[in-house]
C-alpha cells in the first residue's frame, strides 16, 4: 500500500509545524523521516495516522483518501488500517503478553478460533511465542517493545507506523531490536515509515531517507545518498560531519579556510556564492609525522585524545588556531600523544563545499 501526502500544512495557532510537506511513500517501502526535535516529523506522522487535523492539503493510501481539506475528507484513525508504535509501549501490566496483544481483536470481536491463530503467529513473527502466558509487568524493555510491535501486526494493517520506538532502550539492545525490525520489514513486506533523531537508526532502517528542517523536507533520498552528499553543511552538520569551516573561493580548485591562510585543493564542486563551508568527515582525515608534507598537509599540535574502542577521536589545533576534529583506527592511539605535534592530510576528495542552508526538497 503506498502513501502519498501532498502540499500538507499544520498549525498550532500561528505556529507553522508542517510546511507545505509533499512524501510518497511506495508499497512495501520503508521510510525515515529524520530531523531534529521540533522539525515536524512526528506531526507527519500523525497527520497521516489521523491523530492531527491539518490546515490544508491532502492523504492518500492506496489511492483513497483518508484527508483532503478541499473535499472535506478527514477520517478517522480506526478507519485508515493503520498500525502505529509509539515511544512508550503503553503495555497494560495486568494482562499477558498473550492478552496484550489480543487487546485490538478482542475490540473488534473477532472470532476466538481466528483471534488465538493470528495471536500466535504474530507471537511467533516476533519472538516471543514461549512469553504468551506471562504477565507484562515481568517482561524487560526489549520484550515489552516487540508486545507493542505485535499488538499492531496483529491486525494486519496496511500501513505500519513507529515513532522513535527504539528511544528508551540501551544502546546493545536498540542495536539489536533495530537489525531485527528491518528483518521483519523486508520479510512482510510492510510499508512503513519510522520517526527517529538518531541517524544511526535511519542509515539501519531506511529504503531512503526524508530529513526534515522546520517542518519541510529539505533532503530525500537513499542512505547512501543522504550520508555521502548531503545538500548544505546544516545537514552535513545533522548527520555528524565534525569539520565544518566557513571558506573562501579562490578558484574552481582551491578554497581558503576562514580565518587562516590555509588553502586546500579540493575536487569539482558546483556550490557558488558568499555563505560556503568546507565540509569534512573525521575519518576522511589522516594523521602523519610532523615533518609529513604534500598537498593540503597542515600541521598541528594534538589537544585531545578520547579512545572510543574500534577508533581514538583527535582534536589537532593547527597553528592558524582552527581545530580538525580526525577520527583514526585504534592502532593511531599507539603512535600519535596527547601534545604531539603532528600533520593533518586532507584529501581533495574528501571535502565538500556546500551552502549553508538549502531550499525544501
């Protein structure tokens, strides 16, 4: 079932949340909506649930409409086969797991003989067939989250919806619970899509990426796209590029770092006028000898050293008083100190000149 909102607009009061947002979203696709707190997504989502009632615009799901404000449409969540897991699992402690579950069917009376087989194959989906009988205040965070998990499968819908269902969770377990919803997606097929701040989480999850800012989308595209060419360096910013310096345009070539005299050649960009960053990724950096020369080399002296297990992030101050911020193998960690002085290599292909700020999607 695919989903296709357009020209959506929310307010609260004079505040705008959802900004003229236009997503398509195709069958049995999965995908993210990512941004920062307060960008819109989770309104998204509950505009197409029908937890919100836009100013404008439209919702479609398989070709119907489920809201139009032009034509009067706006039904009601029972009445649009959704599935939506939220942030808090909302699990009644007093009931089993078995009976958890069974809650959206025995609203619905569905016949007993068919409400225990779907139970238990949606048990079985999850992973916790052996768990029907127990009470759900003896489960841990893990097994409450797939109980809230099933209790919308259970009911077939068309359209699966989860906000941030993974945020209270340790970082091991979310880890784990995230590779296994994907399994599940893939394997039923589902149309989803998935609110998250955490673009660890959307990188695992997404068939493609929508990052929003200010309640549009600014960027859409494939985890590969969004996390190797991001559109302006506020996005790059999001999505965890840790050097991100205003520069100069000396030629098509070469950039100069703000507030230094350092140039670097960098590879074909198309990105013009006054307002450019250079953007560049830790890992994309190497750390030399002092004395190491070449192209785009800039010495430094090493001011911080935080091993991080499989890496050891540096802070290099260079003599021009900007900070790299270099994210080395764990191996650096033996040849490279606290208070070394060091070169920072930059390759031209690693640097990305990007605007600023960038028009919606």
């Amino acid at each position: 079932m695919n989903i296709e909102v357009e020209n959506l607009v929310l307010k609260y009061g004079d505040s705008t949340a959802i900004d003229n947002l236009n997503l398509t979203v195709e069958d049995g696709e999965a995908v993210v909506l990512l941004g920062q707190s307060g960008c819109g997504k989770t309104s998204t989502m509950r505009c197409i649930a029908g937890l919100e009632e836009p100013a404008s615009g439209s919702v479609r799901i398989a070709g119907d409409y489920v809201f139009d404000s032009a034509k009067g449409i706006d039904k009601p969540p029972h009445q649009r086969n959704i599935g939506m897991v939220f942030q808090s699992y909302a699990i009644w402690p007093h009931l089993t797991v078995f009976e958890n579950v069974a809650f959206p069917l025995t609203m619905k009376r569905t016949p007993k003989s068919e409400m225990r087989q779907r139970v238990t194959e949606t048990l079985k989906l999850v992973g916790l067939d052996h768990l029907a009988e127990r009470g759900a205040s003896m489960l841990s965070g893990g097994q409450m989250q797939r109980v809230a998990l099933a209790r919308s499968l259970v009911m077939q819908p068309s359209v699966l919806l989860l906000d941030e269902p993974l945020s209270n969770l340790d970082a091991r377990l979310r880890d784990r619970l995230r590779i296994e919803l994907r399994e599940l997606q893939l394997e039923l097929g589902l149309t989803s899509i998935y609110v998250t701040h955490d673009q660890d989480e959307a990188l695992a999850l997404a068939d493609r990426i929508a990052l929003m800012q200010h309640g549009r989308i600014v960027q859409i595209g494939t985890p590969t796209d969004i996390y190797g060419s991001p559109l302006s360096a506020s996005i790059a910013d999001f999505l965890g590029v840790s050097n991100i310096i205003p520069v100069t345009e000396v030629d098509s070539s070469t950039i100069k770092l703000s507030g230094s005299d350092i140039a670097l050649k960098v590879g074909p960009y198309s990105t013009s006028g006054s307002d450019l960053k250079a953007c560049i990724r830790g890992e994309d950096l190497e750390l030399a000898a002092p004395e190491a020369a070449g192209m785009n080399s800039v010495p430094g002296i090493i001011t911080v050293q935080s091993f991080q297990g499989p890496t050891v992030q540096f802070h290099v101050k260079t003599n021009e008083g900007l900070t790299f911020n270099v994210l080395a193998p764990k191996a650096a960690a033996m040849q490279f100190k606290l208070h070394d002085e060091v070169t920072v290599r930059i390759p031209s292909a690693g640097v990305q000149v990007l605007p600023t700020e960038v028009a919606a999607a």
